[in-house]
C-alpha cells in the first residue's frame, strides 16, 4: 500500500507542476499579457503591476486545478477498489 500511494502522491506533484507550468506559459504568451508587459510600439501602454496581480493567481489555479482533478481522480480509483474487495 504504501508503494502505490507515494506513486499517487508523486504523480500528484508532478500533474500539478507540469499545469502550473503551462499556466504561466499559456498567460505570458497571450497577446492581453504581451500588450501590458510592454510588447507593443515603444512600450506603450506599460503595466507591470499585472506581474503582481495576475501572475499568483494563474499560478495557483494551474498549480490547484490539475492536482484538484488529479486527487478526485485517485479518489475514485480507490473508493472503486475498495468497492470490488467487499463484494
């Protein structure tokens, strides 16, 4: 038992570095961010308090959401087990 739930727990973390990782990608490439973070013509239109604004939050939701699918998923896996050993 305790080899497959370190495998679960691992691949927990792994699932939720991998989301908070393409979270922060998919929002510093999306043209709202490029146009704040100063991309335009001659940085016009400069913000860089949406770093601190934004950036906790998309890394949070990506780093919580898969993780979140991730554990209801290992949940059912092993309440669905547990099912099949008492019948």
């Amino acid at each position: 038992m305790g080899r497959r739930r370190d495998a679960v727990t691992c691949g927990g973390c792994l699932v939720s570095a991998v989301g908070a990782a393409g979270a922060v990608f998919a929002w510093g490439t999306s043209d709202r961010t490029q146009r704040h973070l100063g991309y335009a013509f001659e940085n016009n239109g400069m913000d860089l308090g949406v770093v601190c604004t934004e950036l906790p939050f998309v890394f949070l939701g990506g780093a919580v959401g898969p993780a979140a699918v991730w554990a209801l998923g290992a949940w059912l896996l092993g309440r669905r087990r547990r099912s099949d050993l008492h019948s």
